[in-house]
C-alpha cells in the first residue's frame, strides 16, 4: 500500500551500480513509497584513514576477480547530496563506541514531500 509507511532496505548493492542506475534507483524507491517512509542503505564512501584504503583496495580487487567491480563509491558529502535530490532527507550516520562516525550500519534517510 503506498500510502503507508514503509522500510526500505538496499543494502550490499549500491557499490555495484553505477551512479546515474543509483540515482534512478534512489528516485524510483521514492516514489514507490509514502512520505515518512524510511531508507536503510550501504553506500561505499571514500576512504579517510591508511586502514580503511588498504581494506577498500582489498576489497574492490576481490569484487572485480570475482567480475563484479566496485563502480560508485562516494563522498560522504556527495552519499548526503544524492539521497536529497532523490527525494531522501539523510540522517546522521551512527557513530561507533571508540567515536568515529560512520563505520557501524547503514545510512538512513527518511522520505520527505511528494
């Protein structure tokens, strides 16, 4: 029933898409549900520190040996601007124990206007 509230979960599929099929897909999500609605998804965002680059490199040479490159990967910046010209009002990312924003879980987003 579009007219009620619903959970949206795109999670392990957005680095695999490439920008302009993520934004049509984040546009089509939206209006697909009501406003209100909620948006759970894993987005690649760029690397900030040594540890994070080295698992990112790692990761995107086992995706692509695999044939499925990694082909959208964000600022964090840029994840918050595509969500809102989708029609997605981005929530702070949560913030782990030790305090570095962003590593644990999913972005959210909740639907805004119609």
């Amino acid at each position: 029933d579009p007219a009620r509230r619903s959970l949206v979960l795109a999670e392990g599929i957005a680095v695999y898409l490439e920008l302009p099929v993520l934004r049509s897909l984040l546009q089509a999500l939206r209006r697909s549900v009501a406003t209100g609605s909620r948006l759970a998804i894993s987005l690649s965002i760029d690397a900030e520190t040594p540890e994070q680059q080295l698992r990112r490199t790692e990761f995107q040479q086992r995706v692509a040996a695999l044939g499925e490159p990694a082909r959208t990967v964000l600022t964090a910046t840029d994840s918050a601007a595509l969500l809102a010209d989708a029609g997605w009002q981005p929530e702070p990312p949560p913030v782990d124990p030790d305090g570095a924003p962003g590593q644990l879980g999913l972005l959210t987003a909740q639907a805004v206007g119609d």
